[in-house]
C-alpha cells in the first residue's frame, strides 16, 4: 500500500464530518456578502441533490457523500454573532473531532471578491462568527474556507469595509464573481475531505497573480 493509499483510507474510516457556513437567516439576508458561507453550504448541497432543510441543533442540516465520507451540511439559525452555540451542539450530537473533521465556510473582509483561502486553523480576525465558535469551541484549532468579499480597489472601497456593506445586497456583477467562488469553495470541500486541509491549501491557496502561497499564514 502507498502512502497516499494509506492516507485516504485514514480519512474515509473516520467517522462523520461536519461542514458548517456561516450567514444570518432570512430572506433579506440571502444574497448578502455576510451570508457567503450560506451560499456556499447551499452550492454543494444543490451539487448532491440535497436541501438543507432539517432541523438539528439550532441549525438547517442536510446529509450527503462526499470522497466516500459521510458529511453533514449545517447552516446555524442562531444568526452570525451566536454561531458557536451551533457549531457546539453539533460538534457534540455527532462527536466530532473539531481539529479534524469540521470544516467552517465563512465571508472575509479582508480578502478581495473572488479569492479563497484555506487555513488549518488561526485567529478569527474579528469576524464575529469565527469569534463565536472559537469561543464555544474554546479552540482555534479548526479548519476553515475564507470566501473574500472585500475591495478590488473600486472607489466604494471604504463603504466595502463597514457591515452596511456586508448586509447589504450583492450586485448582479459581484453575484457573477461568487457564483464562480462557490464551485472553487465545493471543489476545495471534496479535497479537505479526500485528501486533507493541508492537501487544499496546497490547491486552492494561490496569489492573485497565480503563484503558490508558501505556508500556513493565507
């Protein structure tokens, strides 16, 4: 057996793994750049013929195969800032490894619509929700999909940074670039499943002129 065979068989013997988005409930909140992690839970249940309709520790749950694994689709109706009472009851319903096996999707500021990080773990750099489950958690140590809606340089860059842009409607060209971002987030899924986070990172974590990034920190 090789090494790589070695490994996926290590990571489809485990038991199930919880993959949770981030966003606040309501229609008037759907299309927001706050509800990416939404989005993106609602893109990969659309892909395996699902509806995150169920509802199971405070949040819409759906269940589907992903690499031969088990994953639960979660979407906490707690709304952002409360996430991590969610993510807790789930995390224990299912006896989840957070270290391991929780993946959270979640809206960054930060980074540029468009780009997408993949990180082991680290600090939640003031992002309520990610505050949130750090702190029911009592943990940074869980692996997370940064869905980058902040500025291209555009002249409403400094309107791009407040949270009336963060709850307020995508326009039809920013919905165009993160209908693109949700296939890059499912595709990124399937390989922290299949092959781990590090393996995604590797993937998925690319400079906005194509290079790799070399290491943990983006």
């Amino acid at each position: 057996m090789t090494a790589n065979e070695a490994q996926n068989r290590d990571v489809t013997s485990r038991g199930v793994f919880l993959v949770v988005g981030l966003g606040n409930p309501g229609i008037q909140y759907q299309f927001t750049p706050h509800n990416a992690g939404f989005l993106a839970v609602d893109r990969i249940a659309d892909q395996n013929h699902v509806a995150v309709a169920n509802r199971r520790c405070r949040a819409l749950t759906a269940k589907v195969q992903i690499a031969g694994r088990e994953v639960i689709l979660a979407k906490p109706e707690t709304f952002m800032n409360l996430s991590g009472l969610s993510v807790a009851a789930l995390v224990a319903e299912f006896q989840i490894d957070s270290a391991r096996d929780l993946l959270v999707l979640y809206d960054e500021l930060d980074l540029p619509l468009g780009v997408v990080r993949v990180r082991e773990r680290g600090s939640t750099a003031g992002h309520n929700g990610a505050r949130s489950i750090s702190g029911a958690l009592r943990s940074d140590e869980w692996a997370r999909i940064r869905i980058g809606v902040g500025s291209n340089g555009e002249p409403e860059e400094a309107f791009r940074r407040g949270k009336d842009y963060l709850l307020t409607p995508l326009r039809k060209t920013d919905l165009a670039t993160v209908d693109e971002v949700l296939d890059r987030v499912a595709r990124a899924l399937e390989v922290v499943v299949a092959k781990g986070t590090s393996a995604a990172m590797n993937e998925f974590n690319r400079r906005e002129n194509g290079r790799e990034q070399n290491g943990p920190a983006e």
